[in-house]
C-alpha cells in the first residue's frame, strides 16, 4: 500500500485520495479539481488530503 501526492505550482502538497489509476504516474502534469477533505486523516501524513473530482493530462 502506497499514497500519491500531487505538489501544486504553489508548492503544497496534497495526498490524493482514491486516485485514478491514470493519475498514478510519477511527474505528470496535470489540471485538477477536486475537494480538500479536512475530515480525512492518514497515515502518510504527506499533506492535506485532496479528493480529485476531475483532472486533465497537459502538455
């Protein structure tokens, strides 16, 4: 069992939660929407949990 992250141009890091398997890529760029969930825990504890809702693949 593993955990991905997704780093934002800002610099956070969020855990994502439940992501597509399309999205498990090591550095993919990508556009995502989706929900911060300050109601689930881990034990990555990599950063703000993120529930993606939709991404885009970019170039």
């Amino acid at each position: 069992m593993g955990a991905w992250a997704l780093v934002a141009d800002s610099g956070e890091t969020y855990e994502l939660q439940d992501a597509p398997d399309e999205l498990q890529q090591p550095n993919l760029n990508v556009k995502v929407q989706g929900e911060v969930r300050e109601d689930v825990m881990t034990t990555a504890m990599i950063g703000p949990v993120l529930q993606v809702q939709s991404f885009e693949v970019m170039d």
